[in-house]
C-alpha cells in the first residue's frame, strides 16, 4: 500500500516506489524490514545520510576554523551561528520551491554551489579577511538543502499505511541523532588532527556528495497539484493547528537549547567540563533509542493521541533534570530525556502530514525544523544569561517550565487537529477549490481549513463575554463548538476559573473522544 497512482508512474518500473502491503506480520521492528525491502530504499537512506552532513558538521566547522584562524571565539560563535541561523531559515523558501519544481534542482544546486562556498569560506580565513569569512559563513549556510525535510515528504509520497509512516518517520529521527552524535565529534578530531578547515572541508565534500546521490533516486518529484488550486504565501502560518505544532516546536527548541548550554555550565562548575561533551552524547543516544522503538510501536493510538502521550513524557522526563543531585545523574536522566525526543517530533511531524495538503508537506515539514533551529539558538542565548544571573540549578528549572509548553499547547489544540482535518472542496467547475491541494495517491481528495470566518470569530468571542458572565454551561458548550479554536479555548478556560466542575464535564465530553478511546471514556462522557 505504499505506491501512489502518480508517482507511482515511476515508481512501477522503479524498485524505490514499491513494496509490499502491510500485513499483521508487519508490526514491530519487522515495519523496518518492510520499509526497506528493496535496495533502493537502503540506497536512498544512506544518501540522505550523508546529505544532511552539513546540518551537524557546519556549525562546529566554523567555530574551529574561525577561532584557529583569529584566536576569538567570539567571532568563532558568530560565523557558526550565522551558519546556523542562515540554514535554518532558507528550509522553509526551499521547501516551497521543491514543492513546486520537485527536490533535484535545488539537490543539484546544493551539490554545487555548497562547495563554492566552503571554499571561499576557507580562502578567506587563510587570507585573513574576516568580513568575507563572515560572508561567507552565511553563504555556506543557505547552500545546504533541507534534507531532513525532503526526506521525510519522500516518504509521505511514498508511504501510505499510517504505522509505517511513523516507521519511516522514525527512520528519519534516527538519521538526525546519528549525524548529530559523529558529525560534531568527525569535525573537531580532523580539526584538531589534520587541519583547521577540516570540519568545514568535510561538509563541502560529504554534503554534496550525498546530494547527488540523493537526486539520482527517481522520487524526488515535485507532488501532483490539483487542477485549480493556488499556493498563497502564508497558506500554513494561517491555519491554527500548524500554528499550534510551530509554537511547540519553538518552545521545545528553546528548552533544548537552555539544557545543553546548562550542561556545559553544570560541567564546569563541578569541576568536570571535559563530561559535558560525554552527556549531551547519553541526550543523543536516548533519542536515537527512543525514535527507534517509537516507530517499531505497534498500536491502535490515533496520531493526536500518540502527540499527547509524546508531550506528556518529554514534560515528565525533562522536568526530572531538575531534580538530579550531581553531575553524574544526567547521565541516566539525560539518557530517558532525549528519549522522548525523537517520538515527539516524530508525532508532530505525523500530525503535520495529516493536516497539511501535500502541495506544500515539504515546505510544512521545514518550517517545523526551522522553528526547532530557532528556538534553540534563542535557548542557548536565554540559558547564558540564566547561568550567568542564577547558575545552572535554576536554569534547569526554567528547562522543567519551557517543556510544560509543548504538552499545554497540545493538549489545548487537541480539538483544532481533528476538527482542522482535510475536507473535500470542489470549485464550481467540479475540480478541486483553490483552498488547498487535492490529496491524491490513493487519499482522501481534501483541502487545507481555512482562516475561521469573521462572523464564527465573533460568535465565538459573544459567547466568551457570555460565559464569562457567569451564565454558565450553555455558553461554554457553544463557544467549544465554534470554528475559532483559540477563542472557543479561551471561553471553556474562563468557565473553568468560574466552576472547574462544569469546565471539566464539558473539557473531557468535547475532547475526550480525541485523547482517550471511548471505551475507556468515563460514563459520564
């Protein structure tokens, strides 16, 4: 069930574009075996392996090279951080151009100008010139395809069978923990064993390399968009679900970013820096781990349920970090924090899948890493002056705080992931409405919700006003009816500061059937 009507055009003479149906024989780690049957799909991973080199090794590159080449960190953090950020933001526009002119241009264009750019990069600091070291820092950064997300929107083309898109998804999180795992580490040994531009030299080899082997697979095709439909700029930062997944993937971001500068502090106030590189790498085991059983999880749990089971468990796990005693503790409690990680970004991205048109899926899917990258590097800027102001217990704390937001924000868009589903929309020539793009290979034709309209807005604030009032459980069931979403939680909100009873009889009827299978709903319900 893995091949779609149109890609599967290619993909009937092409052994990436087909397997087998899943069957009951296929739960568990067998889904891998089933995912990668054929060659190709081996081939095809491995490829995008190497692809996203540069994601892990740039950064740390730069930060080598820049401080060899001018004895500063300072200027060593502002290139990797220039790098960084330019990678990050450049994921979204080139997942839009994928989308809509297919991945093997701008793999082909990575594979070439990448190059170009690390050796201007490196020219630059052996001639001394800081400013085009800077420049060049930038330019390095937007030349690096987002091959996490290209990735991850070949397998939603490819695969149709929800659990065996978890397992490719899961796939994909484990790619991204092995590169963060050796790439940083690869980078500083032929940084400090063979040459200062070694980091660097290493992403402009391997990166485009594995670009190039990644275009010469027969899936990178932009998706059939259906006969009608317009892509207006902004479409996905207008829809409340993918808002709510961006906000908590920034916010999950920032906490990473607190964390691991915490740990460096940590470290170093123990008198023990040198452990700090050794337990950011039990984080990255445990995600790895944790990505790999996570997508081997065989279970009936819809998508929305396994997003708030995931949030519940990284809020629990990292909120146990403050607690730890010493040191030596993060090594257990960090290795069961990165553990819920990759789940919790592979059930976001599993969300993503479901509510996004696959027009633009690429473009989705990069924003959600984008906002990841950015709240990251905001965490580590918070987290410096944290650990400067009141040390690293209480920034571990403020990292306890930051990973309450992701399971909040779920749990109160809960109800916007599935009443925002795709829904057919036919214009009035009988094709599809320029909403949104048809889902085809196999879907439901569907298109994006739109932005709720003025009057449901206003009907929902109405009822806002009346609850809060104190007219009480009419109002609140009718505001969590209406189409705004962020409105209707704001009214079941103030009833609840008004009568938590009724918030709560009415809170688990409107959202329970999503969290919680009705058979195990309470009678009341």
């Amino acid at each position: 069930m893995l091949v779609t009507a149109e890609a599967g055009e290619a993909g009937a003479s092409d052994p990436v574009g087909g397997a087998p149906e899943r069957d009951a024989s296929d739960h568990g780690f067998r889904a891998y075996g089933t995912l990668l049957a054929a060659p190709s799909r081996t081939l095809m991973v491995l490829a995008g392996l190497l692809a996203r080199a540069p994601i892990a090794v740039l950064g740390f590159g730069f930060l080598y090279f820049t401080h060899a080449s001018t004895g500063s960190y300072a200027l060593g953090g502002l290139t990797s951080g220039l790098a960084i950020a330019s990678m990050g933001l450049i994921g979204p526009l080139a997942g839009r151009v994928a989308d809509r002119r297919g991945q093997r241009q701008l793999l082909l264009a990575s594979a070439i100008l990448h190059p170009l750019a690390v050796a201007g990069a490196v020219a630059s600091g052996y001639l001394g010139s800081m400013v085009g070291l800077v420049i060049m820092s930038v330019f390095c950064g937007v030349t690096v395809a987002p091959v996490g997300a290209f990735m991850r929107a070949r397998w939603s083309t490819l695969v149709e069978d929800s659990f065996l898109l978890r397992t490719a998804f899961a796939i994909e999180a484990v790619a991204d923990e092995i590169v963060w795992v050796f790439g940083p580490a690869v980078a500083a040994l032929l940084a400090a064993g063979v040459a200062p531009a070694g980091g660097l030299i290493l992403s402009g080899v391997i990166g485009p390399l594995g670009a190039l082997f990644l275009r010469a697979m027969p899936d990178a095709k932009p998706l059939p968009v259906a006969e009608g439909h317009v892509h207006r700029p902004g479409q996905l930062l207008r829809s409340a679900p993918f808002l709510i997944l961006l906000v908590a993937s920034f916010a999950t971001g920032i906490g990473f970013g607190i964390n691991d500068l915490s740990i460096v502090s940590l470290a170093t106030s123990s008198g023990v820096p040198e452990l700090a590189g050794t337990v950011l790498t039990a984080y990255s085991i445990g995600s790895a781990s944790g990505g790999f059983l996570f997508g081997a999880l065989s279970t009936r749990l819809r998508s929305r349920q396994m997003l708030v089971g995931t949030a519940l468990a990284l809020f629990i796990t990292w909120a146990a970090l403050a607690l730890a005693p010493t040191i030596w503790w993060f090594y257990p409690l960090g290795f069961f924090a990165g553990a819920t990680i990759a789940p919790l970004m592979i059930a976001v991205n599993h969300i993503a899948h479901e509510i996004v048109p696959p027009a633009i899926i690429t473009e989705a899917l990069a924003w959600l890493n984008t906002l990841v990258i950015c709240g990251m590097s905001i965490g580590s800027f918070v987290g410096g002056l944290i650990n400067d102001a009141a040390g690293p217990r209480t920034a571990f704390v403020v990292v306890a705080c930051t990973s309450a937001v992701p399971l909040v924000l779920v749990l109160l868009g809960v109800r916007a992931f599935s009443s925002h589903r795709l829904t057919p929309a036919v214009d009035s020539a009988g094709g599809l409405g320029s909403a949104g793009s048809g889902r085809r290979h196999g879907r439901v034709t569907a298109t994006m919700s739109s932005v709720p309209s003025p009057r449901s807005t206003a009907c929902a604030k109405r009822d806002l006003h009346t609850c809060m009032r104190g007219t009480g459980r009419d109002a609140c069931e009718a505001a969590s009816t209406m189409s705004s979403q962020f409105f209707s939680t704001s009214a079941m909100l103030a009833c609840g500061l008004r009568s938590p009873s009724t918030y709560f009889a009415v809170f688990t009827r409107e959202m329970g059937d999503d969290i919680w299978p009705p058979s195990r709903m309470p009678r009341s319900c």
